[in-house]
C-alpha cells in the first residue's frame, strides 16, 4: 500500500518537473524573442551602456 502511493507521488512529480522545465523553456524562448526585437530597435550603444550597468538579459541566442 505504502510503496504504491510513493510510486504515484513519484510519477505525479516527475510530470510536475517535466511541466515545469517546459514552462520554462517557453519562458526563456519568449524572452530571447523580446531581447531581439529590442536588438532591432534599439541602438548598440543604449545596449552596450545597459549591459554595464549591471541589467541581465539571457545571453543563449
């Protein structure tokens, strides 16, 4: 009885974590899209001023 319930909590986990990573990916995925269009617009100096003073954007594009 108690290793059942542990084996559902485990598969209700792993899917828990598989929506998660998902959900993150697509969270990533939507601010890469955002940090282009901000490419496209704005100036490389502006940019080159906000990467020093200290605001992160994700760097995996």
């Amino acid at each position: 009885m108690r290793y059942c319930t542990f084996v559902k909590a485990l598969m209700c986990e792993r899917r828990a974590i598989k929506t998660f990573i998902f959900k993150n990916i697509k969270c990533k995925l939507t601010q890469i899209k955002r940090l282009r269009g901000l490419l496209h617009h704005v100036p490389f100096t502006r940019l080159d001023s906000q990467f020093q003073s200290g605001i992160e954007y994700p760097y995996e594009i």
